[in-house]
C-alpha cells in the first residue's frame, strides 16, 4: 500500500516525463497492417496476451499463430479495438506494416517455424463444483486473469448431454474414483470435506447413483465419449490420473468403503481395463484407504512417506510444419520451468502408454510431466500438478495472485491449451 | 521439542549403526550407502539383501532397505526380511520399532499393535514404542491409525501418558477442546510446555478460536488462564490478554517473572495504542519482582511505553516513583527527564519542555537532542510561532531537519526557500510517511510555480495544526488564484484532505477540478482517488470505467500498473488485498 501512496502521492511526475507515451507499442509505421504480439522476453503481459488474441477472435478478427516465431506470437490485424484492448490489459504490441508482415512470413517458411490461422472462438467449459473457489483452480484463474470468458459446468450438465456446445473441456483436481481425494480419512471432521461429501452425496442421489464414485465413473465416460466426439480435454491435477482410474475400473470395485460402502476389491489392480482409459495402462493401486495416493501413475507421491522431491521439467522441441499441435502445446518463452506439487504431480514413464505423445519431461527421472494424445475424433492433454506458481500448494494457502506471475511459464502452457481449438482444423496434422 | 528429541533418536541410531560400517566403501554397507546416495537404488537394495543373508537383524542393512525398496516399487519385500530380522533376533527394540514403523505406514495397524505389546514386554515401561507406531502412521497421513496408537499408549501408561502427541494430533483432527483438555495437563505437569501449547494454539484458524476461548474457560484453571492470556495477546487482544496474565500470575516470584516476560515478548513489539499499553501495564508488573538499578530501569521502560502510548497521566506516576528512588543511577535519572520532556512535549508544553531539554544539555546524546528538539519546534509552529521554531532547529541539518525546516519556510509561504530545503533533505528518509509528504509538497511547491504565497503557507499551517476542514477551505479558495497546474495540485491536495475527513462531497467536486487532462500526473492520481471512492461506494462498474479511461488516456502515468491491477481485482481476475 505504501508503495501505491508513493507513486500517487507525486514520485510518479518525475519518472513519467522518461516514459514513451503509449509504452505498450513499439514500432514506429503509419501505414500499419498488422499488429504483432511479441511472446520472447519483449513480452510485459504474457498470459494476458492469450486474452487478447481470443478477445480479437470473438470480434470477428482473424489472427495467426506464429509458431515457433519470437516464441509463439500472434499476429493480428491492426484495429483500434485491439489496440485499446492492449492498453487496457498491458499487452506488449508492436505496429507492423505488410512488409514486414512478409518478412516474417518469409523467416517462417524457411525455419522450423508455421503460421497457424485463428479463426475459431472456442467455446470453453471448465468442470468444477457450484460451490468450488475462483482461486483453487489454476485454470480458472489464468482464465480470468487473461480475461477468456468460460461456462462452469458439473455433474448435473454432464449427465444431461451439456458438453455437447463445448469445444473445450477443463478438469483440475476432481476425483473420478469418488473418494473425495482420498482425505475422507486423513481429514475427517475438516468442514470443508465434510460440505465436499455431502455435495457429491447429494447430487450422485439426486441424478439416480448409489453412491459418489458410480457417478463419478458415469461422468468420467460421458468425458470420454466428449473427447470421442472431436471435444478437447485438458486435465491437471489429480483429475488426469483419476479419469483414468474411473474409466479402467467399469465393473471394478476401486473405491474404499467410506465412499461406496464396500472395502475396494484386493484384486482391483489386476481386473482394470486399460482399453478405456486415455493415457496411462497396468498401473497398481494404493490399496490403504487412508493414503491420499491412487496409484503408482503419479511419480512424485506428494503427500505419502515416499514424496519425491521437485525438479525441473523441460519442453520437448517438435517440427512446427510436421507437428502442429504438439508445437502449440509447447510454445514458451522457457524451455525449462520448475516443477510443482499436485495430488498428482507427474505420470511414470513405465505408466504411459505407447500413443501417448511426451510434451516435457524431467531429464533423468521416471516421469514425466505433460503429455498429449489423441481419443476417437478429439484430443486429450494431461498436465501434472496443481498450481504452476504455487510449487508446495497446500489446502488453505493463500490464493495465488497472477498479477505477480504475468510472465509464468507454466501458466502458458495451459493457455496454450484453451488457444489451441481456435486453430484452423485442416491445419492439424497430428 | 520432545517429539523431535524421539524421532531424531532412533535416525541417531541408525547413522551410529551404520557409520561404523561404512566407513570405507570396500565394505558391503559401505558400497550400499554409497550406491544409495548416488541413487543407484537397485544397487543398494542388492548389497543390503546380501547382508541381510548373512546378518539378518543387521539394524543398518534393515533401515537402508526400508530407505530403498519404496523408491524401487519393492516395498511388499521388505515384509519378509523383517519376518527373518526377527526370528534372528526377537529381543532388538532396533528392529522392533522398523517392524512397527513399517506396518504402520502400509496402514496394517493391527499387527503395528502386535509388535508394540511385544516391544513394551521386553523393554521397560516407556512412551516410545507408541510414539514410533504413531508418527509413521502420521507420516503416512493415516490419523486415524495415530490415534489408535496414542490411545493405546494412554490405556497402557496412564491417564496423563502422551499428553503432548495427543493434544498435537486432536487439533489437526479438529478435536479443538480435547486439544486445549491435553494441553492444559501437560503444562500443569510440565510448565516449560506452555509456550509449546501456546504456540500450536494460536495456529487455530480465527473462525475456531471461540472454541479454544471457550474450551480454556471451562478448564477455568490458573494454567488455563495463563495459556489463554498468552493466546488472546496472540491473537491481537492485548488488553484482554495481559489483564488475564497479571489476574493469574502464579505464586512464584521466578515462575511469575518468566510468565511476564512470555507476554512482554508478544507485545512489545506492536505499535497499536492498546498493544503499548499492555507493554507498558507488563513492564510495571515485572519492576515489581526487581530489585535496585534493574528494577529502576524497568520502570522506566513502563514510563516510555505509557508515554509511546499517550498514557502521560500514567508516564508521569512512574517517573516520579523514578525520581523519589534514591538507587537510581545518573544517566537514569537523564532518561527519566528524556522520558519526562516526551510526555510536556506530548501535553503541548513548549517551555517547560524547551526548559527540560536546556537542562539536559549535553547529557543527551546528538541524536537523540535533536529529534526532542524538533518535537519542540513543532509544537511552536502549530501554535504559529514559526519564528521560535525555526530559531530551535537552525543548526540541525540532518534530514529530518532539514525537511522540517523546509516545512517551516512553507508555512510562512517562503516557497522557493522551502523547495530548497526540501530538496536538500533529498527523496529518502527513515521514515518513509515523512518521504511521501515531502515529495508532495515538492510536487505542489513545482505546480505553483510561485516563490511566496503566504496564503498557501497559512493553509499548510492551518492542516498541521490539526483544522482539517479550515484547511480544506483555505485550499479550495486559493486554487483560485492559481493558474492551472497549480489550482489542479491544490485542489487535489484539498480533496485528499476532505477524503480523510469523510466529506466525499466537497472531495468529489475538487477531484472533479483537478482533473485536467493536459496535466497528466495531477489528472491520473484525482482519477485513481475517484475511482477509489466509487469503489468504496460499491459502484465498481464506474471505478471500473474509471480506471480504463486513466488506462486509456494516460498510459505514461506512473499510476497506470496500480489501476490495471485495481481493474483486474474489480473483474475478478486477481484475489482482493494481493500484492
């Protein structure tokens, strides 16, 4: 606060007379065509950039992806509302003319670089209780940081076919198994999880389920059946690793005894069917009700005796003309970022299976960190971790304020993933 | 701090254990624990089962196993070496606390039980055993399991055993009145305990202390008022706290003090009125139990903190004990008048207080002279005698001085005198309030761009004095008689001055004036106080609108990255209160 009263109270005066008049804009055209959004360090505001370019798109506006070019930059064309929207949001710009426009058009094509059109608004959906918090979710808060309008939507619309206007699909750390994360134990008595169990109760009741972890499996296959569909999936957290526990285990007992009444078959590891699941094959359960682990998919095992510590994950470099969306995926002005903590940090090696495509990894460890693949007519991205500036989030820690991370490498990644749809589908090549 | 003691123990162990047989790699243990740390996991797992063959209870061989075989997906393995490790040596409380730690961890608590009732059959009665089966089980977060464990113990060691694990393990369970119940025990039994308890008590979350209040009240022991005192000063009530310490000091002198100085390390460090109180009330307390030139000093700690705190009446009292004591020292006796001119000074006795520091002269150090005088002089100047004022500090040219002499020039309307002096003191200072308010004034002095205004000097003094809504007045009529930079400053000076006095009205229709786009940095601090006050006014959609067109219209504004970020709070995009 003192620091705002010092700006305000003058200090600002001196320091503002050094200050281009519009900082925000570099370049100096008067006959500019376009306008570039630079995503290297020239960057102030890199999420809020993703904002700005789906903002043009649902204007109207057709952009580009420059893959690979000054670290994924947009190029977009030069209107008075993009420009204000910039000024607003902080959003480096920079006023091109159509020959510059060429020349890197030109630098794209003879380089491992591409132009993706952008021409779609994607029609986004996050799944999240009614009653989940804004800042527990790091999707949703980079979505609200960034400024990209999304529909929340739960079990009820999801089993009542209301993914179907929805391109894209966000899952943070749900539990699919329907074991309230396996806190019902370790956190009994915790208000929190006692309103938690009560929701879901409620609601599995209310849409025709015995219990918590039948509807959970029931939503799990109406995901899959989304992804089947054409849908982009993208899963973080405990959410990744669940899905696909819930859809391998169709007619497996895998839940414990406080969330379906009946202790979870010994032999469940042994019965699961890999088919259905979208990821991760021949995994072995935790079979201790009171171990918030769910099986040896995850490699880090944050909150158990064998908690892995963290490391740093790098991005893999895929050919921007051969392979598209992986090289959407990973656009990034960092190639290494450090790792973070989540009930489900990361996917062992040994756990993936053979289509799954590896977007970053940690060099010399068992695990991986983000991976991608393909499911019917869509796509899924799993994403390990909870909050990519929150390394050792823990329940009750202070909600992470973006505005002090705008240039948050991991928080990119996932925006990547909202933009991705937006890209022209004849484009797609893997 | 006992439980740490328990569980570094048997780790202890285990390095002496292994340390003698590691200290070369040519041996087995020795190429185990290297290949251990350089992460050979599989390595290590196979040089520890080759000695486990040979020397199956080997203690060192076991715990390096149970260190591998869980990051090498074995650990179902380790079950059968520890069935060997017993057989070989059914007697070893070494492998018997592996045992346990093991099958606790997978969540086996029956046979954990197992191993404890044969560990405690071979070993004198003791809490360890229980203590071992209860953190692995909260190691591998199963309380429900660590309970079991610490009920078991009690069962079997007494109705006070384990105390302090137990009332840990009911406050993360949520059981908050069992907690404070153990606590309470503990502490009675053991007093050092209290700052333990008190410490892990005050992490209750604000919406559950009620529950702890209400959990010590019906304790309703000397202890239990002794540990909520301490919470409650915790938690910020002071008053509240201290007045239930002193009301339950124990008998003894020694435990009394300790107590005292328990308190007086949470308050004194905090500089609300009531929190300086409190210090103070606690440090008479404590001069109580003193004897001499300690007891002396003491008291005139307690007189400083009455005085800090505006308590002169009490400040007073205490210097006069001071001054009747015949042990008190000399340099004493000169903070006793130090102390003593702080409270004429605070009471608005200029000569008196002009008087005592004549006195004191060059008993009082350098500094310490100056910043007394300084107080002095500007208790001159709101009373309007500048002149006498300005005469006190004339040769202090440090910055504070400098700065107040600067202010000075102001009041009698000297500006160019004033920038300079204002300027000499520079952009920083130790008090940074002190900075922000000469920037200020620089940044008005530049806008009027006069070299005297007497009018504005007297709307200056007026404020200093304390009349805040003359000075609006005065400020508001003279705007007039500037030209534009000037009267836009002005009156955005005025309207932080109605915005503090609450008149949103008269703050509004300044901030209104100020508002003058061709003067950028005026403009956009009058915009972001509108904007505030829209804010406060729950109109957000017109903050919001405000601080785009700040956004918008001034982009070079040095104001403009707290409006984005003020924006983004008001959409929702970033938590409220961050940065």
């Amino acid at each position: 606060m003192r620091r705002r009263e010092f700006v305000r109270n003058g200090v600002g005066l001196s320091a503002s007379l050094f200050l281009p008049r519009r900082p925000w804009v570099r370049g100096n055209s008067t006959a500019a065509t376009s306008l570039l959004i630079p995503m290297d360090d020239a960057q102030d505001e890199h999420l809020k950039a993703y904002g700005l370019a789906f903002r043009a798109l649902e204007h109207g506006d057709r952009g580009e992806w420059c893959l690979n070019y000054r670290n994924g930059s947009f190029l977009l064309p030069a209107s008075d509302a993009v420009l204000r929207d910039a000024a607003l949001a902080g959003v480096t710009i920079e006023k091109i003319d159509a020959g510059t426009v060429a020349s890197i058009k030109g630098e794209i094509q003879a380089s491992n670089m591409d132009a993706i059109p952008l021409e779609k608004v994607p029609k986004v959906a996050v799944y999240a209780p009614p009653d989940a918090a804004p800042w527990d979710d790091a999707v949703t808060m980079v979505l609200n940081y960034a400024g990209i309008q999304f529909d929340r939507v739960w079990d009820p619309e999801v089993m009542t076919g209301g993914l179907v206007p929805f391109d894209w699909l966000h899952l943070h750390h749900e539990d699919f198994t329907g074991q309230y994360s396996k806190f019902a134990i370790t956190s009994a008595g915790a208000p929190w999880l006692q309103a938690m169990i009560r929701l879901h109760q409620a609601t599995a009741a209310r849409l025709g389920f015995a219990n918590t972890p039948e509807l959970k499996r029931a939503v799990a296959q109406r995901i899959a059946a989304f992804v089947e569909r054409g849908g982009f999936l993208f899963a973080m957290c405990t959410a990744t690793e669940t899905l696909d526990l819930a859809l391998a285990s169709d007619g497996v007992d895998i839940a414990a005894a406080y969330a379906d009444g009946t202790p979870m078959d010994p032999q469940a590891s042994t019965k699961l069917h890999w088919e259905k699941a979208l990821a991760f094959r021949d995994a072995q359960l935790e079979l201790s009700p009171s171990l918030a682990v769910f099986s040896d998919i995850d490699g880090h095992f944050v909150n158990s005796p064998d908690r892995q510590p963290l490391g740093a994950f790098s991005l893999f470099n895929f050919s921007a003309k051969i392979d598209p969306v992986a090289t959407m995926l990973v656009q990034n002005h960092r190639q290494v970022i450090p790792d973070f903590f989540g009930l489900t940090t990361s996917f062992r090696r040994n756990r993936l299976k053979g289509d799954a495509i590896v977007l970053a990894d940690e060099s010399g460890a068992p695990w991986v960190k983000y991976i991608h693949g393909e499911h019917g007519k869509g796509t899924w991205t799993f994403f390990g971790g909870h909050d990519p500036e929150d390394p050792q989030h823990a329940i009750g820690n202070a909600p992470t304020d973006l505005s002090l991370h705008p240039h948050s490498p991991g928080y990119r990644l996932i925006l990547n993933n909202v933009l991705f749809p937006a890209a022209k589908k004849k484009e797609l090549k893997t | 701090m006992k439980a740490i003691i328990v569980l570094m123990l048997p780790a202890m162990l285990a390095a002496q254990a292994q340390s003698a047989q590691t200290n070369s790699t040519t041996t087995p243990m020795g190429r185990a624990t290297m290949a251990e740390r350089n992460g050979n996991f599989a390595e290590a797992a196979s040089v520890y089962a080759s000695i486990l063959k040979t020397q199956p209870a080997s203690l060192g061989a076991l715990i390096g196993m149970e260190h591998v075989l869980p990051r090498l997906d074995r650990r179902p393995e380790m079950f059968p070496l520890l069935r060997q490790a017993l057989a070989a040596d059914s007697a070893s409380t070494g492998v018997l606390a592996i045992v346990v730690r093991n099958f606790a961890s997978s969540g086996q608590a029956d046979s954990a039980r197992y191993y404890v009732a044969r560990w405690t059959r071979i070993a004198p009665p003791n809490a360890d055993p229980y203590r071992e089966w209860s953190d692995a089980a909260l190691m591998a977060r199963d309380v429900a399991q660590a309970k079991l464990a610490l009920d078991a113990g009690r069962e079997k060691l007494g109705p006070t055993a384990l105390g302090i694990e137990r009332a840990q393990l009911l406050q993360r369970m949520g059981d908050l009145a069992g907690a404070v119940q153990e606590w309470v025990v503990v502490v009675r039994e053991t007093p050092p305990y209290r700052d333990a308890a008190v410490s892990l008590l005050t992490q209750v979350a604000p919406g559950n202390r009620m529950l702890v209040r209400d959990a010590l009240v019906k304790e309703g022991s000397r202890d239990a008022k002794q540990i909520q005192g301490l919470l409650l000063a915790k938690w910020g009530e002071s008053a509240a706290g201290a007045g239930m310490i002193r009301a339950a000091l124990p008998a003894d002198p020694m435990a009394s003090t300790a107590l005292l100085h328990e308190l007086l390390d949470i308050v004194r460090n905090r500089e609300d009125k009531e929190s300086r109180l409190a210090t103070a009330a606690t440090l008479e307390a404590l001069a109580a139990h003193e004897t001499g030139a300690g007891a002396v000093h003491t008291l005139l700690d307690a007189a400083r903190a009455f005085a800090d705190a505006g308590d002169e009446r009490n400040a007073r009292r205490l210097l006069a004990v001071v001054a009747e004591n015949p042990s008190a020292p000399g340099s004493m006796m000169t903070t006793a008048s130090a102390t003593l001119l702080g409270v004429l000074i605070a009471e608005g006795k200029g000569v008196e207080a002009e008087r005592v520091l004549g006195e004191l002269g060059s008993n009082l150090g350098m500094d310490e002279h100056d910043r007394l005088a300084r107080k002095i002089a500007m208790l001159w100047a709101r009373t309007g005698d500048v002149g006498r004022a300005e005469k006190i500090i004339a040769p202090d040219s440090s910055t504070a001085g400098l700065d107040l002499r600067g202010r000075f020039r102001l009041f009698v309307g000297d500006l160019a005198g004033a920038s300079d002096l204002l300027k000499q003191a520079g952009p920083f200072d130790d008090d940074r309030e002190q900075s922000l308010g000469r920037i200020s004034l620089l940044t008005l002095i530049q806008a009027v761009g006069e070299d005297s205004v007497p009018a504005l000097g007297a709307a200056l003094l007026t404020l200093a004095s304390g009349d805040s809504a003359r000075a609006v007045t005065q400020l508001t009529a003279l705007a007039i008689t500037f030209k534009d930079a000037g009267a836009a400053e002005t009156r955005l000076l005025a309207a932080r001055v109605a915005l503090a006095r609450h008149d949103t009205v008269s703050a509004l229709a300044l901030l209104q004036l100020a508002d003058i786009k061709e003067l950028p940095a005026t403009a956009a601090a009058a915009r972001m106080e509108v904007a505030q006050i829209r804010i406060a006014e729950k109109r957000e959609s017109d903050a919001r609108g405000i601080l785009e067109q700040l956004i918008l219209d001034f982009p070079a504004s040095a104001l403009v990255p707290e409006a984005r970020h003020l924006r983004d709070t008001l959409r929702g995009a970033v938590p409220v209160g961050g940065r």
